[in-house]
C-alpha cells in the first residue's frame, strides 16, 4: 500500500461517520443484497493497514470498502472516497 491511505481513509471515515447514527450500507460481494446498518464503533485500522468498523448485529469488523453510506444521507462520502 503506498503512503498513509488506510490512515487516511480512517480519518475522512471518522471526521464524517456518526456512531450509532449515519446508515450504512454493507455489502460484502457486488452481488449481494444490500443490507442497512449503523456503526457501533468509529473506524479503526485493524492490523495497522486495514480500516474497518463494527456494525450493529454484525460479529466483528468489516473493511470499510465493503460499506457505503446510504445516498442522500447528508454524512455521504465522496464516490472517490476508496
């Protein structure tokens, strides 16, 4: 991975995402359903290099390039965000 990219993706994750507020959208394959859920925990990096987030009634922690904020929440990250 080149430069702080995780680091960053965490931080702009972070500076907008609510805890427990913003909705998430978590689909693990392009072909899944899509799912709705809400953060239980801010980003983390998750061996150092990884950004992920617990989500409610999820086990463990998911990579946030597996999640996207529902559109037209006003917390929406950039298309080019990862």
């Amino acid at each position: 991975m080149i430069g702080n990219k995780p680091k960053h993706q965490m931080d702009t994750w972070n500076k907008r995402i609510q805890v427990g507020v913003t909705e998430i959208e978590f689909r693990p394959h392009p072909s899944g359903a899509k799912k709705k859920y809400r953060t239980r925990s801010p980003a983390y990096l998750l061996n150092g290099e990884t950004p992920v987030v617990e989500l409610e009634g999820k086990a463990g922690a998911v990579d946030i390039s597996c999640c996207r904020v529902f559109k037209g929440h006003r917390d929406e990250l950039p298309d080019d965000f990862l």
